[in-house]
C-alpha cells in the first residue's frame, strides 16, 4: 500500500508564456522535491487552509470537501442523525498537494465523518410502455428515493 503525492500549480486563467514567469519562481518550483513518506506528505497537506477526498460511497465516486451536503441513493440501514464512517478514499489533496492511494489510501491515515440528514424523494418520473398498433399504452409513474448526508471535517489522526 503506497501512496504518492503530486503537486499542482496553480497559474493566472490567462494563457502567459514562459517567460513572463519570474526566473526566482521557476527555480523555487523546480527545486521542490516531493516527500519521501506518507506522514510527511500528511504534514504537508495538513498545513494547507482546505482539504477534499474522493471517496467510494454506494459504489460510486465522490469528490467531497468538508461541510458538503451529499444526496446518494437510499441506504437503507441508517437512521437520520447517524454518523458514517468513510473508509474507502482515493485521493486526499489540499489546494497543492494531493496524496493518491493504489488503488486506496491506508486506513487509519484520514477520518471522514458523514451524517445523515434526511432520507428524501427525487420528482416523479413517468415511464410509459406502449405497442404500435395494439391499442396497448401503460403509464408507470414512480419517485426514487434519496438519502443526503452532511460531510463533516476532514481530521488526520495523530500517530504516537
């Protein structure tokens, strides 16, 4: 279980040529040398301002940040007002660091609380069923039903 960290510059919206980037700039860029551990890269995001996960929840994929409101297809085994647990997370990153699990990031390494909100019904879809010259038309109209989830902060527990 290894993890690597990639760093990401962020650069003006506008297209700007190489050389309009400070020498001083491109060298400090170039010098800086990725962490050699997951605690030091830990370190590293843990001293940036805002953190986002993505992470595996009903099978699918979510990009989250804390105190997101996240609407997923029911889950049935949970009560409003229920904290979750995530434990399946990909990637891990701040404004310019990321740390990407292959394919997950150790367990134990970060902590992300979800609570249940409320269990909810998207609008009414119609399906219609119909065959040509039969004179046969049904209609079956149906609301699927939702679960949304309050992300709490994203915590690195502390080794000892």
């Amino acid at each position: 279980m290894t993890a690597c960290l990639r760093s990401k510059i962020a650069l003006p919206t506008r297209a700007i040529s190489r050389s309009c980037i400070p020498t001083r700039l491109l060298q400090t860029q170039a010098t800086a040398t990725p962490p050699n551990s997951i605690s030091s890269a830990l370190s590293l995001i843990r001293s940036q301002p805002s953190h986002y996960v993505i992470a595996n929840l009903a099978g699918k994929r979510y990009i989250l940040a804390p105190r997101d409101l996240l609407t997923v297809p029911r889950l049935n085994d949970v009560k409003v007002g229920d904290t979750l647990s995530l434990t399946d997370i990909h990637e891990l990153g701040s404004r310019e660091y990321t740390l990407r699990g292959e394919p997950l990031i150790p367990a134990g390494t970060v902590d992300v609380k979800a609570t249940v909100v409320e269990h909810t019904k998207g609008r009414m879809e119609e399906i219609v069923k119909k065959k040509r010259r039969k004179g046969y038309k049904k209609t079956i109209k149906h609301k699927q039903t939702y679960t949304r989830l309050r992300i709490s902060d994203i915590t690195f527990p502390t080794t000892s």
